[in-house]
C-alpha cells in the first residue's frame, strides 16, 4: 500500500450547480483553508485557480476529513430580492503519492503546454509552461500554471494524477470493506459532509452531528472542528 506524506496535502475544489454563488463559495473555501492555514504555520501554495498545495507538519491527516460536498445557505451578492439560496462546492484533499508508488504508464498519458497568461513577468507570459495531463483511461485532466517553469508544473500535474488514481483506489478498498468508520472515511463523496447557514452563524457537520461557529471557521479558527474530526482516527472516539 502506498505510503503518504502526511506533510503535504493537496486540495482540489469544484464549484456545484448554481452557477456564480456555487464559484463564488468555492473560492470562500479556499479562502477558508488558506487563513487556517496561516495560523499554524504551513506554507499554502495555490497551483491553479481551484487548487492548493499546502506543506506542514500533519497538514494531510488534519485535513483529510473535509473531503465532500460542503453545502452554504445564504444570501447571495447577486441575489436582487433578498432570498435565501442554497448552493454547494465539493473538496477533495489528496495525499502526495511518490512515483514508485503508483506507476503509470506514459503512454496511456497525453501532455500539453501552453502558455500561462496573467500577471508573473514576460517568461510566463511568453514561454509555454502551462501544463495540462490527460490520462486516457479515467478521463482525468489536471492544468497547472502556478510555476514559472514548465517541467515545475508538469512535476505538480504528475503528482496530482498519481494523488487522484490512489484516491480512485482507495474509495474502491473503503467501499468493498463495508464498514461504518470506513463509509465515513470515504466521505460519500456524492451527499453533504456539512452545511453553513449564514443567518444562524451556524457550522453543522453531518458526520459528527455537532455545530460550530460559522464566522470564526471562516475566518481560519478551524482548531475545534478539526480536533473533532481527527478524533475519527481513534475508533475509540468515534462518533455513533
């Protein structure tokens, strides 16, 4: 089984149905993660518009638990009546998996470059070292544009690919196992780990059934919620 680096976690987001609220919801949760991220000490790279790499002392199994479908219900800055609306963005926190670990074969993989565009100087600008990777069998693409070289971002693109096929792998061992701490591992991927409701300030974790100060979580003060969470790792603390 492959060996993690619980020092490095990368964190993907996606936008859910619901068009400018669902986008906007998803860079509040980056936002989120970046301003804990910083009151501990890691390191927070952005490696594209929906994606984070961040380094530091057991940053992976800290946050490991937020992968689902966040959920947000509140009035949106484009909403002209006033009404409540109810939108979603999905995180998927990946581990760093090294090139022995999971091996693929490049021919099954299709690379472009292009160039980066926006702001890092006339080489970013002028040279093509945007990366994009397709691996034909699953469909996956990853682009990275972040670095100012193109073999630093094919190197970031690489580790995603490897990150998501072991994800890939590891629903597929959580779901064949069955159990109850392992279903809730997995995160079911598909259905709500937790809701924001804006008008009670109110954080509730789905998986745990506790509730949280909203405007403190988004401001970085995660400390509560994620120590409830890691608990799941002792199964003598689980939450029935």
């Amino acid at each position: 089984m492959p060996t993690t680096n619980s020092n490095i976690a990368l964190l993907e987001f996606r936008p859910g149905p619901g068009g400018d609220e669902s986008t906007i919801w998803m860079d509040d949760l980056m936002h989120m993660y970046s301003r804990y991220a910083a009151k501990v000490g890691w390191k927070v790279q952005i490696l594209d518009s929906n994606l984070l790499k961040i380094t530091g002392l057991d940053c992976y199994n800290q946050l490991k638990w937020e992968t689902g479908t966040h959920r947000v219900q509140r009035v949106p800055l484009t909403e002209k009546h006033g009404r409540l609306q109810t939108s979603t963005a999905a995180v998927v926190v990946l581990p760093q998996i090294t090139s022995h670990d999971i091996v693929i074969n490049p021919d099954e993989v299709e690379m472009t470059a292009s160039r980066a565009g926006g702001n890092g100087g006339q080489n970013v600008n002028k040279v093509s070292t945007a990366v994009r990777l397709l691996h034909k069998p699953t469909g996956l693409t990853f682009s990275v544009r972040q670095e100012r070289s193109q073999q630093q971002n094919r190197e970031i693109a690489w580790d995603l690919l490897r990150a998501k096929l072991w994800q890939m792998e590891e629903d597929k061992r959580l779901a064949a196992n069955g159990s109850t701490r392992d279903k809730i591992g997995l995160a079911m991927r598909a259905d709500k780990i937790r809701t924001y409701n804006y008008p009670r300030n109110q954080i509730k974790d789905h998986r745990i059934n506790k509730e949280f100060n909203l405007q403190k979580c988004l401001d970085g003060d995660l400390f509560d919620l994620l120590l409830e969470l890691t608990a799941l790792d002792n199964p003598e603390t689980e939450t029935n």
